[in-house]
C-alpha cells in the first residue's frame, strides 16, 4: 500500500514542522502553497449553488411533508436539484443530504396526498351505519336464562416452575441505546431495501501510538481523545451491487451512552484496507476493511451506529 499522501497542507519535515502545501509529489514554496490554497478556496465557493439550494430545498420538503401537494412539489424540486448537483460535481455531503431529505419528504408527500384525496372523494357513510345501530338496538331480544353458578375450586398456590415461566420476557432488540440490535445486522437504505450485512470488531481500543507509526502524516488525537480502529466485514444483498464506501458514510462509533463520532481519515497499516477500498459487492460478495474514529479518552464502552439504529459489539 502507497504512503505517499495526497495533496494538501502539512508540516514540512525540511522546514521544522512549517505548514506547507503538498502537491502530490513535492512541497511547494510559501507563496506558491498560498496562491494554491485562495485558487481552491474560491473553486470551493463557486461550485457549491446547486448542491446548497438542493439542501435548503431538502430542508423545506421534509419540514412541509405532511401538507398535501405542498410537500410533494417541494420534494420534487430537492431531488431534482440535488441529482443535478451531483451530476456536475459539486459539494456531495450538501447533495447527497439534500436528495435524501427530498426523498424521505416525497414518501411522505405521497401518502399524506393520497390520503387527503381519498378522504376528499370518499362517499358519506355515516347515515346508514347509524340507522342500522337504530334498528338492532330496537328489535327485541328474548329474555335470556339465569346462569347457573360454578362452584369456585379451592385456590391451589403455583409451582415454582410456572412462576418462572409465568415472569415477563425480556425486552426485545430494538435499535435503541438501551436494547441496541445484535451482530451481523442487516443495513437498510434511506430510502429502504435491504443493502448489505455487516459484522464488526474493534481490534484497538487505544490506537494512538500504532497509528502514529503507520505514517508520518497522521495527526496525533487531541488532548483528552484516542484512536479507536475496528475491522468490518461487509457482505452485499441487492442485486444491483453495492459500493463498500457506504458502510462508511452510513456508520459511525457509539460510546455506551449514545454519543456518535464520524471516521477519521488516516493512512492505515500494511495489509489494513479502507472500506473505500473495496469492489462493488453483489449478493454473497464480501469485503473486510478498516476504519478508525477518534473518541474521549474516558470511553470504555462502544457501540455502531447505522442509520438511526444502535448495534452492539
């Protein structure tokens, strides 16, 4: 696996630790790193329209979902604009995010609209109903029998044994922090179907010492935080294939109380790929990578989070 980093800043060895810009292949002069950087800086700006009007159009069709027809068209408009934003390259976490929440909306666009047009179009039925109540409250009926009383049997005290068995079951797994859902999980889309199945084990709890000796670029964690490193393996369900990067985007490390932390890009060890590494899985394919996360140095305990569900180790 190639060390060499991509570009970017860093602290030049040569230069004591002076941050200066990586152009892939050699350290560029102070001048030459800033003009870099302005030149990227103003690219960045220019080429974020579509992908930010697609998330602020996202934000807008999940907030009015459930107004009919007004949700809807709201929800159109994000998709559009947020397919469009990915097609010419612009900003990914403020398409992609903005595409979702217009999905979700237009879900729920849809249903709200199609309930609020069947309520609209729906004949009355009330009337009838109640004059058949009317009718079978005033036909009589025939007096019926006094029951007979069943002698009641004499208490018996319950076995040991059917007190166990009568004691309530333990709750269910429910994706919770308190019940979170068992490995290997099943990971679902935004917009549902089932994507892939993914086991997971963290293979170093205090990875700040290995994965300063796996780089020389690789920052230090911050005063109070550590590097935690966890293996996945990951093994496709849809048909149509599926990118080992989206385990990535979708998931992130819990500590037991429910705190979540993005992965961290760092250059890994010999032997230890990316996630983002992997080829495109299909039903029965599988792939084993690694991510690392950096955590409060106080946490103990971890769990996974993916798409709004807890899964434990």
């Amino acid at each position: 696996m190639s060390s060499t980093p991509p570009a970017g800043w860093y602290a030049a060895p040569h230069a004591n630790g002076e941050q200066r810009y990586w152009d892939g292949t050699q350290w560029q002069e102070p001048s030459q790193g800033h003009a870099t950087m302005e030149a990227t800086t103003a690219q960045g700006s220019q080429s974020k329209g579509l992908a930010l009007a697609a998330l602020v159009v996202g934000i807008v069709a999940f907030l009015t979902g459930l107004i009919p027809w007004l949700g809807l068209l709201a929800a159109v408009a994000a998709i559009g604009l947020g397919v469009l934003a990915l097609v010419k390259r612009q900003s990914k976490p403020l398409s992609v995010t903005g595409t979702a929440l217009g999905g979700v909306a237009l879900l729920t666009g849809l249903v709200v609209t199609v309930a609020f047009t069947s309520v609209l179009t729906s004949p009355n039925r009330q009337a009838p109903v109640a004059e058949e109540r009317a009718e079978v409250s005033a036909t009589p009926t025939p007096q019926e029998a006094e029951p007979t009383p069943t002698p009641t049997p004499p208490a018996v005290e319950p076995s040991p044994a059917q007190e166990e068995s009568s004691a309530p079951a333990a709750p269910a797994a429910d994706g919770s922090v308190e019940r979170p859902l068992p490995q290997p999980y099943v990971a679902k889309g935004l917009l549902g179907g089932e994507k892939y199945s993914l086991t997971a084990q963290i293979v170093n709890a205090n990875a700040g010492e290995a994965v300063r000796e796996w780089n020389q670029f690789n920052d230090e964690a911050p005063a109070g935080y550590k590097y935690v490193v966890i293996e996945l393996t990951m093994t496709g369900i849809d048909v149509d294939g599926v990118e080992p990067s989206l385990a990535e985007y979708d998931m992130s490390l819990a500590t037991g109380e429910g705190n979540r932390y993005d992965s961290e890009y760092v250059f890994l060890g010999d032997d230890m790929p990316r996630m983002s590494d992997g080829p495109t899985l299909y039903p029965g394919n599988s792939f084993t990578g690694f991510l690392a996360y950096i955590v409060p140095e106080s946490a103990q305990s971890f769990l996974l989070h993916d798409n709004g569900r807890y899964v434990s180790f």
